[in-house]
C-alpha cells in the first residue's frame, strides 16, 4: 500500500472530494447542505450537459429541414440513426396489436426509412423508447471517455454509478411494461404459459414465476457490474503499468521498465477508447432487450 506521501497511482479508478491537479494541487469540491460533492457528481454532470448541448444544437438543425452538414453533427446523427434502425426497431419490433399501418410500412426486422434521426418517418411503434436508449448510450459513452482526459476520471468506474444506471433502466422496463400489459398482466407475464395439468400448474406456476422474477433482478444488475467492472480494470491496468515505474526508480532495470510501461499504457489506453465505445453500446442493446421483453412477454 502507497505510503501516505506518495502519489495515488489509483486516482482513475477511486472517486474523491477534491480533482488532483498537477503540482500536488488539490482542488477541494464544496459541500453543499450536508451533501459532499465529488469528482464524479462533477463529471456526470458535465456529461449531461455535454450531451444536452449537442443534441439541442443537432436538432435546431434539423428542425431547420434537411440534415445537418458537417462532420461533427453527421457524427453525432449516424449514430443515433444506426441505434434506432439496427438496435431498437429490430430489437423490440412491432407489437401484435400495432395498428396494421405500422406493419405494412416497416418489415420483419423492423427497418423502415433510414434517413435523419428527425425525419417524418419516425413511426415506428418502438420509437417511443427511444429517448431512453438514445440518453443511456450517449451518456454512458460520454461518462467513459472522460476517463481518457489527464485528472479526470470515468465516472462509469464507480459501481455506484453504474448501480445508479441499472436501477433507472429497471424503472424503465417495469413502466414500458406494466404501460404495455397492465400492472398484473407484466407481473403475471413473468411466467410463461404452460400446458399442465390444473395440479401441476398450481405446483410449477409459482416456483417458476420466483425463478423468473429472481432472473430479472439479476439481469439488470449485470448491466451494472458489466459496465462497472471493464471501465475499472482498463484504469486499473493503467495504474499498474505507471506502479511499475515507481517500483522499480532506484532500480538497474528501470531504463528497460519506462520504455516498456509507456508502450504498454499507450496500447491499453488506445484499447480503452474502444472499450468506451463498446460499454456504452452493450449497456443500450441490453436495455433495449429488457425493454423488448417487457413490452413483448411472449
């Protein structure tokens, strides 16, 4: 354990009261009314408002008619439009009782016009939910790669955070359901129908309708660990290779160890900004999934 003079090689991957800058600068976040501020409460909120700001601005311009020019603003609209035409229309599809016009206009996999995110033809009927899955992606992409700027930190590295997301997403599912089936029929759903006999059912029904309820609550807890557990170790295995350095600075190898950590750092760091990418699209595809479950039980 780092004596307490020592540099915390571990920054990346703790939250703290205060941001540590270079030259063992520390700046100290208010506490508010009881509440202490973090640097994760401060990021997530940059976060937000990052995202805030270029989705008001990507749709004046698209209000305006047309799609938006330039490659900044097409960046941020391909994506939104590969989420909604390559995630949630084919993931959650159309529902039974969709009216028949839904069906005709979009197929099977539920691909209909693949123009700009605000054009006329969002009707499909899974384009309610995208709102949601369009806050979770961009916002979990964004609170990752934060973690790629010096003194700041992945707020997607604290299991807290990641917890916090988990249990929205819940909320989200269990309203998109119950909207859908009815406050029973989304609970009774949980069970799928079985053919037995009526002594049977009275026996299996139960058991299987608590295996099931215990299997969506572990479900969406993975969406936190998941998420959690590969931002932490991309910084953790950043901090160790910078740990290397130190460990070995009144050693003949550190000239060999220095060059090595370095390459190593940049390799992993090079691979964490995939990493971020990757999170942030798996934590959209398992919350559109659950969502698709909900809303289609059987």
């Amino acid at each position: 354990m780092a004596a307490p003079h020592e540099p915390d090689l571990f920054e990346h991957v703790r939250d703290h009261p205060s941001f540590h800058l270079p030259g063992e600068i520390h700046l100290r976040l208010p506490n508010i009314l009881g509440l202490q501020l973090t640097k994760y409460m401060v990021l997530q909120l940059v976060a937000g408002f990052f995202v805030l700001l270029v989705f008001r601005g990507l749709a004046r311009r698209i209000a305006r008619g047309g799609p938006p020019e330039g490659p900044w603003w097409n960046f941020w609209e391909m994506t939104a439009v590969y989420l909604r035409d390559n995630v949630v229309r084919p993931t959650i599809g159309v529902p039974h009782d969709a009216h028949g016009q839904d069906e005709h206009a979009h197929d099977a996999h539920g691909h209909g016009d693949t123009t700009h995110a605000g054009s006329a033809s969002a009707g499909h009927p899974a384009d309610r939910f995208l709102p949601y899955i369009w806050t979770c992606f961009f916002y979990v992409l964004i609170c990752n790669l934060l973690g790629a700027f010096p003194w700041l930190g992945s707020p997607t590295a604290e299991i807290n955070v990641t917890g916090a997301l988990a249990v929205v997403t819940v909320i989200a599912v269990m309203f998109y359901g119950m909207q859908r089936s009815g406050v029973a029929g989304f609970w009774l759903s949980l069970a799928p129908p079985m053919d037995l006999s009526p002594i049977m059912k009275a026996i299996m029904v139960p058991v299987i309708w608590f295996i099931e309820l215990f299997g969506f609550v572990i479900k969406h807890g993975v969406l936190a660990v998941r998420l959690f557990a590969n931002m932490m170790g991309g910084h953790t295995v950043i901090a160790v290779l910078l740990l290397y350095i130190a460990t070995t600075a009144t050693s003949a190898i550190w000239w060999v160890v220095v060059p090595s950590s370095i390459f190593g750092q940049i390799f992993v760091g090079t691979l964490e900004l995939l990493v971020a990418f990757i999170q942030a699209y798996i934590f959209a595809f398992l919350a559109t999934l659950f969502i698709g479950m909900a809303v289609n039980p059987h």
